[in-house]
C-alpha cells in the first residue's frame, strides 16, 4: 500500500481543502479522529485501492456531525444538517481501523 501525505495546521485548515475538493452538491464529508489524528484519506486509484493521499493534523476532534462555514473557515458542533450553504463533517472514531494503522506507521517512521 503506497500513501502520500499532506499536513495541516489546524483541523479547519482540513476542512477547508476538504469543502474545496468535494463533488458538486455534496455537502455532508467523513473525517476521522483517531489515535491523535485527524484526518481524510483520499484513494488515489479508486479502482485497486492502493494509494492514498492522507490529509491530516494532530489532534482529536469530539462530536459527531460539525458545521464548516468555508467563508470564515471556522467549524462548529451541531445536532443535525440545516444548511445547503454549509459543508457538514461527519466525526467518524473508529475502534480499529487498518488502513489508518498502515497509514500512521508509515508516517510516523518517515518523521
């Protein structure tokens, strides 16, 4: 498995490359928070699954559905979607997560 990484300062930083990629009328992204980082893997090659680009940061992110205003790129914990203006984060933690364990091994051995 190949990953490429890109590092972020904060998670809003995360959010904005995210909202900025997203596909059109797609308003509502995945992140992870998960062994002190923050992060979105991107497939590189969707059709093998063997490259990755990681966006990330360090830190941990609480809550399950966050609200990113890209014009003051600022985000904010909410109890559900309202806005089509909006970019929603869905906070996802898993318990164990393989790809995420290859990915942080890699990146950790090559800092």
């Amino acid at each position: 498995m190949n990953f490429e990484f890109e590092e972020f300062e904060s998670p809003d930083d995360i959010f904005l490359y995210m909202s900025t990629i997203a596909p059109p009328m797609k308003n509502m992204l995945p992140i992870n928070s998960y062994k002190g980082y923050i992060f979105s893997m991107i497939p590189l090659n969707p059709n093998t699954g063997e490259s990755y680009l990681i966006i990330y940061t360090k830190g941990k992110i609480d809550g399950k559905l966050l609200e990113f205003d890209i014009n003051h790129k600022k985000s904010r914990p909410v109890e559900q979607a309202e806005r089509a203006d909006k970019t929603y984060f869905v906070v996802l933690t898993p318990k164990r997560n393989t790809i995420a364990d290859a990915a942080i091994k890699h990146l950790e051995k090559s800092t």
